[in-house]
C-alpha cells in the first residue's frame, strides 16, 4: 500500500475510521472482540494477508504434521509479504493457540506490520514484549491441532464476525481492530484525517468548558469559524 | 458412493458410527446443534459438497447480488451432484437464512440427497413438508444477504465445529448429522451394521429383564453365544 | 390497524416481509430466537402494544406484589387494544417466565390478536392449546418476579434483539416473528403479496424442473411473461 | 416417597410448585433448560438418586473403560432404587451424550420413575418412545466418553444450575423440571394441590371472561365465596 | 446525596456492601461484567442517572441524528446533574459503543461522579486517562447508532442484570459496581464501615499467622475482645 | 512432590506442557477462559487440593452459614497442605465470589503454593496484591453464597472445563493454568526441560533471521548439529 496512506492511517483512531465507514453503509467492519497483545503504543496499518482455519479432524493433526514443510500455517508466516498484517480466520475458537511467540518473532523479523486472530496466542507474555502490534481474544496454550486445521491462505475470510478480503488494509488501535476495504482506503483516510482534526478540536474545546451540542457534530456557524481559526493556528 | 454403503448406512444410527469413529481416535465428527427440519422418517446419506459462507458486507450484498448468475449459493444449488449432500458452512450464524424453499426445492429436484446448515432455513415450515432431508438449528426469516455472503463452493469447510472436507460421506438420522471421513466409509459402514445387530439383540434382552453389565458392552462368554444364536434365528 | 393490510399479512409469509424490509434498508426486523407456542396455523397480525421488564430486585418483587391492582404486567393484560399484539421485553431471559396460562387466556378473552416475549412462558403446554398465536424462547415456569419486574407499558422496547415502537404491525408465522414499522405497513403488505404470488408461480416452476438461475429473481423475459399468464390463469 | 405425596404431585403442574417454592425463599429450583424427549403425558414424580460427570481425560475414558463392571454410570443405572428419578449432572455440556436408549430401557425395566440430564441423550427419538419420562437439553449423538467420565453416585450435584440433593423430589410436566427439598415435599405438595383448584377456578372464570384484577390472587371476597361454592360443586 | 455517606462509601469496597445488602435479601445489586476502563485509584460513588438503549433501527439511526440537539445521548450527558453517577443500559451489547472520549470528556467537566455502562466505549485508551471513573465490558469502536438507540432519560433499567433505579446510589472500585437502593445507602454506609473495620483488623490478623474459623466471621469471644482494643488503638 | 520436578516445572511454559500432554493423547488439560489475578512473576506449580461447589439453595446458604466452623470453604482453605494448588470448580459461575482476600491471604500464610478458580475472587485488587499466585475468570464481588455451595473437599472435579483429580500437579504461568497427571508429572517434566532448550535455541536463530520451516521442528541435520553446539556453549 501507499506509504502516504499508511502514515495517515498511523495517525487515526479505529472509532473515527468506523463513522468514516458507517457513512458509507458498511456497519461491521470492526473485528469484534479482540484487544492487543500489549499495547505497542503505535497503529498497526498494513495490507491483509489471509489464513484460514478449519475444525481439526484427530487424524490430519498430530505433531508430526508440523513436519511437513507445506503446512499452511508455517507457510502463511514465510509468504506473508513485507508490511502486510497477517490475519487469521480462527472461528472464534480460543481454546487452542493460533499461533505463538516463534511465529510471531518470525513473522516480525520477514517485516510482517502486524497480526490479528479471532481465537488467542499462546506464549502471550513473550508476544507482548515483540516489537510488532498483535490482537487476540485471549492468550492460550494449547497447540493450535487441537481445535483448528490450517486450511487455506489468501482467501476471503471472517475474523471476529468482520468480512476480510485480501488486500483490505487492516488498522489497529489501543481499542480494537477496523478492516477497510481496499477500494476505499485512499478516501477513507483523507476523511479520517479532517474528522481526527475536528475532533482534537471539539476535545480541547470542551476541556476548556464548551457544551456538546451545537459543536459535535458541528451546527453551529460559530464553531465553524473557530476550528477554521484552530486549523491556522496549529497548521492542522 | 457406493450403493452398498449407502444402504448400509441406511440403517444404522448417528450413534453407532460416532462410536465407531470414536474407536478410531475419531471425537468431532458429529455436527453439533443441528436438527432435522421434519424428519422424514429415512436416514439422510450422501458424500458432501460443501458452500462457505464468510461475514457479509453490505456493499456486496444487496438484492441486485441475486441476479448474478454466479451467485455461489445459487450455483451450488444448480451443480451440486446428484446423490450428494449439500453442507453448508453458515458460521454457526442463524440470525439470517442459509437457504429457503424455492432453493431446497429445486435442490430436491435435482437429486440432491439432503442438505445440512449450521445456520438456519427460511421458509422452515415449508421444508419440513418437503421429500428432502434437511438439518439446520432453527428457522430464521431474513434472507441470508444480511448475515452471511456466499463465497466458496466445495472446500474443506466447518460445520457446527465438525470437519467436512468434499467427499467426506454425511449420515443424518432422527437425532444428530455426523461426517464420515470418505476413506473410511467403508469399514465404518460394514462395522456399524455389525454393531446394529448387537446393540438390536441387546435392547431385546434388556426388555426381558436382563441387566446391563457383561452385556453391554459384551464381556460373558454366555451373551456371545446367546448373541449368536439370536443372529441365526433373525438372519441378521 | 386498516383490515385489508391485515389480510394481506394474514397471507404472507415473514421471509417475504423481511425481503421487503431488506429493500428499504432495514435489516434487524426480525425477532430473533422465538419460535411459536404451539402454531395454530395462521398467522399472527396486530399493532404492537409493549411490556417492558426490569431485573427483579429482591424487596419489589414479593408474591403479594401480584395483589396491587396497578402491577403493569396484569394491567398490560387489561389494557391491551383488541386487535393488537402484547410484546414484552424479557430481556432475552428465560429463566424465569412473561406470563402464564391465565393471563394469556385473559388476553385472548379481551381480543388480542397474539403475545410474544423474548423470554418464556410457563404454562406454555396449555398455552399452545389456546386459541391466540403465542411466541417465546422456550417454557419457563418459576414466576417472572424471580427474574422480571414489570416496569412499563407502551414503551419503545427491544424485543429479541429487534425495535419495536408501540402501533408497529407485528406478523408472526410458523417460523418466526417480524416487526414492520407503522408508516411502512401498507406498502410492505402490497408488496409482500406481489412478491408471493412471484414466489409461488417460481415453487410451482421449480417443483416442475425448472432451474433457478434466471428465475428467481427473474432476470428473464420469458419468466416475466409466463409469469403475468400464471396470473391470470390463477386470478392472482 | 409416600404414595400419597406422589399422587399429589402427579396432579400438579411445576409453575405450580414453583410459586410455592418460591414463597419460601427458594427461587432457582427448576432445572434450567431441559424438556421432555417425547412428553409421555404425565408428570414424573420420585425421589432424587443421582449421578455426577465430570471432563473427560483421554486415557481414562477409552471405549474398554465400558468393559468395567464398575463404571459408575452402568452402576447407577443398575442400583437406582425403585421410583427414583435417575438426575445426572452433565456440566450443561450436550456435545456428548450423558446414555443412550439401552441404559434409559434398562432403567425403566428396573422400576425408574424417570430420568433428567442438563446434557443430552443419545438414540433421543428411540427414547421418546419408551414408557419412561425422560428429560434433557438436546439429542446427541456421541457417546459420553467423548467429553465426560461417570465419577461419583449419589453426591449432592447441580443440574441445569439447580441443586439437588439425593431424596430431593423431583417433578416434571410438559415444560419444565423442578426440585423439590425432601423436607418440604409434603407441605409444598399439599399447599400445591390447594393451589391447583384455585387457578382451575380462575381459568373457568377467566374463560368465561372475567377480568384478572382481583380475582389471580384473589383479593376480593365475592371471588372467595364463588371460589368456595365452586369447590363444593366440583369436589374439590 | 448527603456529604457523610458518600465519603463513608468512598472508604469501604463493592465486597462488603453485597454482602451489607446481602444479609437484606439483595442478592442480584452488583452490574454484572463491568470493569474500570482504567482504574483511577478511588472509589465512584453517586446518585444514578440512567440512559435507556433500545435495538437501532437503520433509519433513524443515520449520522445526520447526531446533529438533533434533543438526541437523547447528548441530553443525558448535558443533564446528568452533578455529582451523579450516569448509568447505560446499553442491552450488554459491546459490538457497538455506548459512548465515546468527547462524551465523557464533557460529562467530566460538567462534574459527573462517573459513568457506567453494560456495553463498551469507544477511545478507551483515552477515556482510561481523564480524571472520571468509568465502567464497560470491553472497548467497543463502532459508533453506538450501529446497534443501539438512545430512548430514554432517567427511567428504571437494568445494567449487567442489575435493576437500576434513578438516585440509587453507585459505588465502584477497582473490581466492580454495586447499587444501592436510595432508602438503604444510609444504614448500609453505616454498616460497611462497621464491617470493612472489622475486615482490617482480621486481615492484620491472618497476616500474623492467626487461622480463620471462629475469627472470620467472628464466633469467639477472645476476637471480640481483641478487636475492641484494635479499634481503640487504631482509632477506628 | 519431588523438589526437582517443582523446579523444572518452575523453568517451563504452559505451552510447551501442553505439547508434550498433546503427544500423550491429552487435549484438554489446560483450564480454560482463567488468567492470573496479577501476574507474579513467576510460576505456579503444585499437586491439586480441590474444593467443589454446587449451586446454591437460599435455605443452606445464609450468612449465618459462615459461623459453621465445618463450612466447607473455610476448612479448604484451613486444611490445604503446604505447597499445594487450591484448585476450586465454581461451575464456571463468575457471578458470585469464589473466595476473597481474606481466604486467600490465609492459604498463602499456610504455605498454599497458589489458587484457582474458574469463577472469579473477589476483593481482586488485593489479592493480585499478595505473594500468592491466584487465577480466576475475573473479579466478582457478591459473597459465594449467592450462586455456589461449598459441598466437597478433594474430590475429583472438572476446573474450567479440565479434569482434575487431586494430587495432579497444577502448573500456572503469565498465559495459563494446566492439570498434569499425577503419573505424567516427572517425564513431562523432563520433556518440557528438553522442549524448552530447543523452543530457546529455535527463538535465538528466528531473531537471527533463520526461516522456521526445518527448524521448528527440526527436520534438519544441520539444525541438529547447531543446537547441539548451542547447548553445550550455554550449558542447557
């Protein structure tokens, strides 16, 4: 993707990219019920780059299976390209891991921007001092064979009931995980970006004592000239 | 499938091949939380072809979407193979329809052998009257566009958190639908009518009066050889 | 309510309904987990007349509480229009139940046209005998002070996930229940009986071989015209 | 239990007792979630013998573990006294089943007055047949191994989150199954069958189209002296 | 509320008042599933004020309501009176927000003691950082028109199955929330100050080494004696 | 048990044991959905104490109940031998307390090695506080005689959906908790020691920037070779 796109995209918030698309009809685009593995402090912002999980049959899923080197899940980790997010289709299903921390080192040093999955990671601890964004719904120890088979990669998926495409750039916050979808992504982060602006300014306004109404969402003529002001003034 | 095997497996119980399975180290094949839609008084049997549904996004999910020809829901409905059994992965979602009437109709006319959704049918009263077996969790009105996009036909899928892989030899009785690995079908079939008459000759004895333990499972040398006599006398 | 649009909904079903609510944008009508109590072969029509449910605290919610003459519940019985439907807001909770044989007689003495809760009844085997379309989750006999306080009448509520406003027309069939907004009921009922009487010309088609695609939706004009003749030959 | 408790409790339905219950602080003595596999049209009344599943481990849980003569679920089937209600705590879990029809068939030869499991039975619809009330959450399939191991007789246990204790009395009807402390089965019984011939009363009434203040509690005298007038026409 | 309970209830914990209330028959007072976004270091305590959320309709849910200044969100946070604890009942549903970091920025500075929520709030990480306790499930990005509308103010609701009613007194700490109904905040004060001093001395106690039957609750004499002098010398 | 097997297990992961009980045919040892009540920074490991409760009837559960010096939570908590788990089946129930800080402060100057339930604790702050690891599902402040009954003291029980027969060593890191039967602990236990020397020389190569297919696990000499080299140079 587009590095202009990824820095604005670095720059807004999960709740603002979700009005920017709920305006434009699409109401589920957040990846429900997963938080970060320990917080990184920045966005994750990159490219989806899909793995599909199924139910897992006892015979297809014993240890030895990770021996063979086409394993999907093994290979999704090396072919996932540079700066993509990694997110995987885990039906919801945190009883086993998705994966864990040596993957995810792995993924990190082959320049994965991040990954996201609908059940947990084991080795939670050690994923959340590695420096790339992860989320999950909880952390989770056993291996993944126990629940779920690694089926497919790259294809259209769910992850936490949210629609994913591959390519549909993925955005991560402190809060939750959005998926916009591909072709909107370039309008979608101009717009998130004047809203961001917006909102900074009603923040500080009301910290200053402003009511609500009237200001969010802007009605009033006065509030318009006054951001107006406050872009000028903090080159915004 | 084969027409022995299939006659086979017109006469066992759900049961009976999970116990089966289970000898095998076989725990998840039955699909969970499905029930029959009317039951037809006849096992369904019939080797899978699958249709995955993944999260719906508004924008690719309108009516209008009906009117492609490639629709993939309506498409599986027109290719599956007679014979087979239609499963669908509806992501354990019945908020929404996997199917109707119209749709089950036509699947009945094309020799489909049965269908089976971990979702729900819409138009639920009318399948029940339907001379097709069909298995869902419970009736649900809205069409599917709401919940769920058709994305994939024929794939290794999930189904009420048990594996189906295309081929894989489906068999629904009153109670419950469970997957039968397809190269196992075979001796899974022949063991289960051999358990069938055990267990038949079993519940013969227990109306008399007989108590369970060293019968069930067999453990007295007297019960095999009552058993065989019992064999000889019903030609079974 | 107008009776011809009541007539029109006697004769369509909640699939249809919610197709045509579908078009118009509103996708979440439906009542979701309820299911008739005892279906009495037609279907349930009436405005919406609400009950609202409360957690039960301990020291409100006595069995003497049932003596004061103004508890919402038995007044929402008494005042319930002729002709409307009762939906009660249980908070999806079934544990404890809405109401039982006695009111609901009660409530079909006064002329209710149906009740529906998305929690249960107890009673519910009596229930399914009377003469009144009734709808929950399953049968609950503890009384509903165990989980419940009735807290008010005619609000807008919930109900099974869906909004119902109060004169809202609620239709009800074998399978589910749907909620259609007051100002949309006549145009949905018109088109809910064209687009049956497509449907059922289509079932008539597919049962006689016909495939889908092309057909429904029709995308053809050849259905188109066959269609208009099936209409006139079937006065529809 | 006394034999004339049981006929009293045979008359009566579970609302009934549990209103009773519940004037006397006892509030969550229903078993939540169970109903009748095949409603065999009369109440199933006996005391409480129970049995306690907890997880499965694998290597304890294998198909020859049935071989074992003292395999607490074949001993509890075989030792469940005369008129006893056989109460499995199951752990809500219905992925697996708690018996099958030859022990449910063994246990109505031996004298059960019923069976109830907050899981679910296997060979459901063949025990829907069979003379012996039987209550549970879902038909299923897989044999109890599968996700449960048989691990102690007659302890104190939950069932659908009720207590129950060994002797408790347990009553179900067409909806639901309660619990009934062994020390209060006689008065609750008593105080039961009184309440029964009021609300058989008022539902006369309520037929008739009387209105429901006032009358359900009653809390006007004419209604007392009709209520008694009633009682003598009717001997009751 | 009255200066002296509120600072009595700033110093005990959500522990001792359920078991205060407890010992009154009030079992069901503490919101179920909530926990601080951000826990601020002391106590939230005030009078409630509630906000009712009712299923979102799609068309009268659109963006542009935001911009109604009698949009009942935005009212209830330019009303909450000071020192009042605002309470949502937002139906326990997080897939969408019950409000966001403006809201509570501006409830902040209007002097709001805190707000709950049985949903989740949008900017989380922010709100985790103002100077006002909060309380939800889980951070939730979606704007709350997704699935949620504002009904009404002030009126009796539930959150987390507890029953709201307007001026009950809300007291959180870092584990949970707990209502207090208004008649009973006094005595209730009274009696946890009571209790968590009591609470002290035994925990100082078990510290030492001493065991905890006959201490905790206390049934000797000798604690008795010892926790008199404890409280001379403590000063408590 | 043994002081060495203490120590290795003290050295491992939850994931890495889960492996090796996944090698052995044991899939669901870890006790699911529980985290640490503030992580301590080091492991839990011990042999299992168990206490089960059962739901609770009002009647059996007052306060009062407390003052028995026989209840069986507090004689848990009194009789747990040094350096064992407290492992607590709450039947996954978090909406009343487990236990509180003053139980739990009591088991750690007992000497307990750590505590578990899959309910929740209240007084959570306090006890994350404490030398003592404990783990739950989450706080939950209302006092355990709201939902649970203390009913039996070291039986076996199911924990999270885990069996746990008493004397199995329980081990609890950052991520999870997991059940090792008794007759596994020390081979799994050396196992873990090996696994975990390879899962480190595996992390050192990733960081490195090695690909992970071959190397985990290893199907190549040249790995072989290197992590022997790697063992001896940092003494594992």
């Amino acid at each position: 993707m587009n590095q202009e796109i990824r820095e604005k995209l670095m720059g807004v918030s999960v709740a603002t990219l979700a009005t920017a698309l709920y305006k434009r009809g699409l109401r589920n685009q957040v990846i429900q019920g997963v938080h970060p593995v320990g917080w990184k402090g920045r966005n994750m912002v990159g490219p989806a780059f899909t793995l599909r999980y199924m139910p897992a049959r006892e015979d297809r899923n014993q240890l030895t299976e990770f021996r063979n080197p086409d394993h999907p899940q093994r290979v999704a980790i090396e072919t996932c390209p540079e700066g993509h997010v990694l997110v995987m289709d885990s039906r919801k299903q945190a009883n086993a891991a998705s994966a864990g921390d040596i993957l995810i080192t792995r993924l990190m040093k082959r320049g994965g921007a991040g990954v996201v999955t609908d059940g947990g990671f084991r080795d939670a601890a050690t994923i959340a001092g590695l420096d790339i964004p992860a989320y999950h719904t909880r952390p989770s120890s056993p291996t993944n064979l126990t629940n779920n088979e690694a089926i497919a990669i790259n294809e259209p998926i769910g992850c936490g009931d949210a629609p994913i495409f591959p390519g549909d750039i993925i955005v991560g916050d402190a809060d939750c995980v959005i998926v916009i979808p591909a072709h909107l992504a370039e309008e979608v982060a101009d717009e998130a970006v004047e809203m961001t602006a917006y909102e900074d300014f009603v923040l500080e306004r009301v910290k200053e004592g402003e009511a609500i109404i009237g200001l969010y969402p802007c009605t009033k003529d006065e509030h318009k000239r006054a951001f107006e002001t406050w872009r000028r003034q903090n080159d915004r």
